[in-house]
C-alpha cells in the first residue's frame, strides 16, 4: 500500500519560500495553484477521463495553463 501525502498542505509548502522571498514578484495564489496544478486532474478520474498530469511535458498542457486560470490580476 501506498501513502500518499495530502495534496494541501504538502504541496504548497515547496512555493512558500518564492513568495516569502520576493513578496511582489510572486502571486501567492498563482504559485498554490501552480503546485497542486499536477493533481487537479485527478478530480478527472470519475468522468472516465484519463490525464497524465504527472509527466515532464504536462508542465506546458497542463501545469502552466491552470496556474495562469488562476492568477488574480
């Protein structure tokens, strides 16, 4: 069996350090959104829908456009 961590807080906790760092720079929410982005797509998996959000080029496909759905301004 396989323990998966949580998805929040685990995730975000990689991206902290960005906004803390340069607090005008980085969009708090963008930056949440964009590290839980891989796993939004397991809220797919009931609809017999399959995405491999997890791979190297689902950055561009994936990652990226449902980060920038999120940006505040």
């Amino acid at each position: 069996m396989w323990i998966m961590p949580l998805t929040l807080p685990t995730h975000p906790v990689a991206v902290v350090p960005l906004k803390l760092w340069r607090p005008r720079w980085f969009d708090g929410v963008a930056l949440t959104i964009g590290a839980i982005a891989p796993d939004l797509a397991f809220a797919t998996d009931g609809y017999g829908v399959t995405i491999h959000s997890h791979a190297w080029h689902a950055v561009l496909w994936w990652a990226l456009p449902s980060t920038l759905a999120g940006l505040r301004r």
